[in-house]
C-alpha cells in the first residue's frame, strides 16, 4: 500500500462517515422510537398489541413500494439532494405522531387508523436511504475498504440504541401543555432528522470530481482506482439486465436471507422496552437496561468487519452472525423472566444482528453491475425488508394470542438459524486478496 492511498482512504473516511453515521443515527432512532412508546401510547389510544404490530410493521410496506425509484433518483441527480429530501421528510412524518389523537378527532377516523397511515407514510419517506448510503458508498471506497466502512457506518444502530433508549425513557416522563410524554418523544426525536436534512445539502459532496478537500493526486487516484475496479465489474459480475440479475438464484438467496434477519431483528427490537417494563421498572431505568446490550453490538460489528475484510471471507463471517441472533433471541425466550439472564442473551443478539449487516452488503455489489447496482441494492433491501412488515405483525399476535412475548421471540430466533443455513449454502467466491491484511489494517485502525 503505498503512502497516497493510505491517505487518501483515511481523509475520505474522517470527512464522510462521521457525518452519515450521525445521520443514520437519527433515522433508527426515528423508525423504532415507537418501541419505547408502545406501552403508554398503546394505553392512551386505546390500541391492542396487534394493531401496534401491524403498525409497527407496515412502515416497511411503503418502504418496500419506493425504495427501488428512491435510490434510481438518488443516481440519476445525487446523493445531496435525495438524501436531504428523504431526511426532511421522514423527520416531518415522525413528528406527526404526535398528534395522532388530534388528527383522529379532525379526520373522523379512529387513532389506529391515523397510527398506520403514518407508520405506511414514514416508510415511503425513508425509503431509499440506506440503500442509497450503501450504494453511496461504492462511489467513494474500493470493495477491499467496504465491510469495515459500511461497519463505521453502521454503528449508527447501535449508538442509536445506546443514546436513544436512556433518552427515549427520559422523555416519556415529560408531561406539558396537554401533551404525554410518548407525544413529546416523537417531538423532540423528529427535530434532529430535520435538521441533518437541511446539514446534506452543505455537508455531503456527490462524487470524488472537484471536491476542494482532496489533494489532486488524491482524488486523481480514487477516481482512477474506482473506474478501474468497476470496469471490471462490467465484464465479470452478472450478465443481462436489471431483471436477470435480480432473478439470480444467489440474488434471490440473498432477499429471502435478508427478509428473515429483518422478520426477526425487528419483532425483538420494537417489543424489548415493553417485555423489559413488564419487570416493573419505571420509564428511565427501561431505557438504561436496555443501553447495555447496543455497547457489545459495536464491538462486535467493528470485530466481524475487520475480520471479514483481513480474511477476504463473507460465508462463514455471515453465517457466525446469524447463529448468534438465533442464540440471542431463543435464549431470551427462554429466559425471560429473569432479568440479568435477559439481558445478556439480549446482548448476544445484538452483537449478531449488528455485525451481520456489514458483511451482508459486501456480496450484492460483486453480483449486479455498475449501471444497475443502486436499483439492485435497493431491490435486494427493500424484498429483504419486507420481513419487518411480517416479523412485527406476526410477534403482535403471538403476543396477542398467548399473552406472552416468549414465543414471539423464539420464533425469531427459529427464523435466524433457518438464515444461517442458508448462508452456509451460498455459492460465493473466496476474494482476492488486494493487500495484505497488515496493510489494510493499516488504513483506518
């Protein structure tokens, strides 16, 4: 590795992924706010655990319907803008919920009504912007950087989780001006997504060309490096068109893998505060139980990407994920009614869950090609993230029928070990390796 490319690859990560690590941040904490919500909203709008499911689980219905046209704009006229315009919007729609009840009275319609159109319509305003960030992201780092920077990058989740879950049970304590604390969370959690919005259109550059902050032999050697590596992507990786390629067997291993992962991760996460409160703790102490396992989450994602990028290894790495969430979420089936044991199995489901998203999305671009590879992600996200629609709806009337959330977390934890399977029988190429692993190391660590 010579000493240009080393600093090169550092300065592009030091200006760029703090920033969208922030922004990723606040879009979590915007679509699993209602988690910490669910208790006391569901009380005072008078809604079942099975509407809250189903609500909770169509954000990903409309998410599912624009993600694919989201992320073909977002190439077509940059990623300035349409990142801007999917944050500002999405912070709009979270807000909103709010005032579920006063919408309800001025519509005439009823508060779970009012609950899923808004939980639909912030699906369709997020939609688009982590595909659009992973395709991002290829626009600015050779494939060999890709896990562990997409790994920086999502330490979003989990720095969401730490931050947002003592925050969030904070808030719900405020109560003024007619307004529930559950009404003030989404207040105060929407501003933030607004604002960073605004931020992207100053803050994030489209490409490498004529950014002021690269040297010109720095930005001569990522264009070049980048131009090169996705010239041979056009003769080597899928054939045919956008269609052909998303008809891939390994394309459509891909989705079903990621709708179970989704299906699992997010019936657990939007139900933990509930089955935590359960235990009888107040509003705060929730949010700071729950802060715990998201710190072991980061340390594992930040330790699985290394590694898979050291080794050039995807299969096993993803696999190795998958079987922790299965442990994780079955575990705390099991152990649910003991606290200290909960949290700790809760905390091997978050190193899982955490470190599998970064080695996941390092296989979609080796198979689609340069003019095809945004719809691509996007198409593999949004059929994957189909499985936060049926994993919330489903863990809802589990609840609902049995009266309790074990089952529904067992069940998820069924659905991670049927992934990790599958994995196993991916058919994916060991990489070459473009450095060695020292040198690589060297770059970020």
């Amino acid at each position: 590795m010579s000493e240009l490319e080393r600093r090169t690859i550092r300065k592009i990560t030091w200006r760029l992924i703090p920033f969208l690590m922030l922004c990723y941040l606040v879009a979590f904490l915007d679509r699993t706010n209602v988690a910490f919500a669910h208790v006391s909203m569901v009380a005072d709008l008078k809604m079942s655990d099975a509407a809250f499911g189903l609500g909770a689980g169509v954000f990903f219905i409309g998410y599912f319907l624009v993600e694919v046209p989201s992320n073909i704009l977002l190439q077509r006229f940059g990623a300035r803008r349409c990142i801007a315009r999917i944050m500002i919007s999405w912070g709009i729609v979270s807000g909103a919920f709010a005032f579920i009840p006063q919408i309800a009275a001025v519509t005439g319609t009823s508060n779970e009504r009012v609950f899923l159109v808004l939980r639909f319509l912030l699906g369709l305003a997020e939609a688009g912007f982590y595909p659009g960030i992973i395709f991002y992201l290829t626009m600015w780092f050779p494939k060999v950087y890709r896990a562990r920077i997409v790994g920086f990058f999502m330490v979003g989740i989990p720095l969401s989780a730490f931050i947002g879950a003592p925050l969030s049970g904070f808030l719900l304590n405020i109560e003024s001006h007619g307004l529930a604390g559950w009404q003030w969370l989404f207040i105060y959690e929407a501003l933030p997504s607004i604002i960073l919005g605004l931020a992207t259109l100053i803050v994030l550059p489209d490409f490498p060309n004529g950014v002021r902050w690269l040297a010109d032999d720095e930005r001569n050697w990522i264009i070049d490096h980048l131009r090169n590596e996705a010239a041979a992507t056009e003769h080597t990786a899928g054939h045919g068109g956008f269609l052909k390629a998303m008809l891939n067997p390994l394309s459509l291993q891909l989705s079903f893998v990621y709708f179970l992962s989704q299906a699992a991760g997010y019936s657990a996460g939007l139900f933990l505060p509930g089955i935590v409160a359960k235990f009888g703790y107040d509003n705060t102490t929730t949010g700071w139980l729950l802060s715990i396992p998201p710190v072991a989450g980061i340390f594992g994602m930040l330790a699985v990407a290394r590694s898979s990028d050291r080794r050039r290894e995807r299969k096993l790495h993803l696999a190795l994920c998958f079987a922790l969430v299965g442990i994780g979420l079955t575990g705390a089936g099991l152990a649910a009614g003991h606290i200290a044991v909960l949290l700790i199995f809760v905390s091997v489901f978050a190193i899982g869950s955490s470190a599998l998203t970064p080695v996941f999305w390092t296989i979609p671009p080796t198979l689609l090609k340069p003019g095809v590879l945004a719809a691509g992600i996007a198409a593999v996200n949004s059929l994957g993230a189909l499985g936060g629609f049926v994993g919330p709806t489903v863990f809802g009337y589990v609840k609902e029928a049995t009266g309790s959330a074990p089952y529904g977390l067992m069940i998820g934890g069924a659905a991670a070990f049927v992934s990790a399977l599958l994995v196993l029988m991916f058919r994916v190429r060991q990489e070459a390796p473009a450095a060695a692993p020292s040198q690589v190391a060297a770059v970020t660590g």
